[in-house]
C-alpha cells in the first residue's frame, strides 16, 4: 500500500536553529519526487525529517500517520515497517558480503524466505548476482551503492527515501538505476523521495522540490 505525505507548519530544530521549514506539502500516494539544492541547503535534513530519524513541531503524516505526534519508538516501527533508506554514505557493514548486507532487515521477520528470494531477484536485477559473496570492503563505490538500494527495497516498502543515490554511478549506471527505481516504484505502488544535484534525476521524477537554506518549497 503507498502512502501520501502530507505536511504543514513543520519545523525541525537543532537548539535554537531551525534545521528545516516546510509551510504546506502535499505529495500523492505512488509519487516520485526529488528535492534539490546546493550543498548544504537542508536536503539530507529533510529526508531524516521525512524518515522520522529527526523530531519535528507540526505534522508530517504518510497517510494517518503524524510522525510529529508518535513517540521516538513508535517512528523506528513505522519506519521498519513502511521504509526503506538509502543513505548517502551507505552505512553498509563492511565485514558482512553483498549479500547478508541486503538481507540485514530479514534477519528478524518471519517472512525471510521471501524476503530473501525479492533480495536476490533484485540483486539479479541490478547486475550484482556475481558479487552476491563478496564482502562490503572489497566492493567498489558504485557496487556499494546498488548493494544499498536492494537493501533498501528487500522488504518491499510503501516508501523509499534516497539521498544522493546516483553521486557514486558512472552515467549509464546511474541512468540505469533510477530507471529501475522509477519502474519498481510505479509496479509495486510506492512514493519516492530523492535528494540529489543529478538533472537526469529531476527528470525522471514526477516533482521536483527546491530547498534554500533548510525551506523546502515547491520547485
Ligand atoms: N544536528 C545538527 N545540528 C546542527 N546543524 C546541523 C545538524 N544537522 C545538519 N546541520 C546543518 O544543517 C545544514 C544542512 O545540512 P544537510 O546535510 O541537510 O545539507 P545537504 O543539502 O544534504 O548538503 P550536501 O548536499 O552537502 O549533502 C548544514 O549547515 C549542516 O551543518
């Protein structure tokens, strides 16, 4: 099931600094959206917001949702259960091969079976099935980062937060896997957010935010 997002009057701050502002957001159900911005501007800001990683004043709901009014435990459970994360520096584990590094969020769900063959089928997917027993340290930038984006869908979310996901990809790679996360999402009925300076990105998006100085507005 996608969810849309719906925001207004939020705020996230660090002390007295406020990090984000978003007035009025509404993005529908299953759409893909990006936010850009210069270095520095608030983007990965507003994907931790958007994660519930980061607290905020106001409301931020995906669907009923309000991620302003749950508690920090409740936002990790919404989170496990609705998102998957792909961030900018992969956080994979470097001991563990390409493989176990997909199948992390499996470990615990008594649905791993499945999980496990979705993990391969994109793995297959997106032309890492030879380095499925490779370890994380021996993989290149571009490979880590893919490693990251299967991770990232394995459990099938109803939403995908990505930042930067193409900054480590030669172009046809990059062109490749954003088209592969844009038909994904449209088969499997999942809203998109992507931070990042790539225009091929922007094109491939339904929407394109811009965000100066942590205000996000609409592009
Ligand atoms: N916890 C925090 N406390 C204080 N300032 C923070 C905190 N997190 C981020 N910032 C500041 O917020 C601003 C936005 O940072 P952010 O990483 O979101 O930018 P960005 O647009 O993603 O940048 P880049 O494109 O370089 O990755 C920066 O000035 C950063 O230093």
């Amino acid at each position: 099931m996608s969810l849309p997002l719906s925001i207004s009057g939020l705020t996230v701050r660090a002390g007295a600094r406020a990090l984000l502002t978003i007035e009025e957001l509404a993005l529908p159900a299953c759409s893909l959206t990006c936010i850009r911005g210069p270095s520095g501007a608030g983007k990965t800001t507003a994907l931790h917001a958007l994660a519930g990683l980061l607290s905020g004043t106001g409301r931020l709901a995906w669907g009923d949702a309000d991620l302003c009014r749950m508690s920090r435990m409740a936002r990790t459970r919404f989170r496990g259960a609705q998102m998957g994360m792909v961030f900018q520096d992969f956080l994979l584990f470097e001991e563990l091969t390409a493989r176990e590094n997909a199948l992390i969020s499996a470990v615990f769900r008594p649905d791993r079976a499945a999980l496990s063959r979705r993990a391969d089928a994109l793995m297959e997917r997106l032309g890492l099935s030879g380095l499925a027993q490779r370890r994380a340290d021996r993989l290149s930038g571009g490979e880590r980062q893919r490693v990251a984006v299967v991770r990232a869908l394995a459990h099938d979310p109803a939403i995908l937060l990505a930042d930067e996901p193409t900054a480590s990809l030669d172009r046809a790679t990059a062109d490749a896997l954003i088209a592969d996360l844009a038909a994904l999402a449209r088969a499997e009925g999942r809203s998109v957010v992507i931070a990042s300076h790539d225009p091929q990105v922007w094109d491939a998006m339904d929407r394109v935010l811009t965000i100066r100085d942590g205000v996000l507005e609409a592009g």
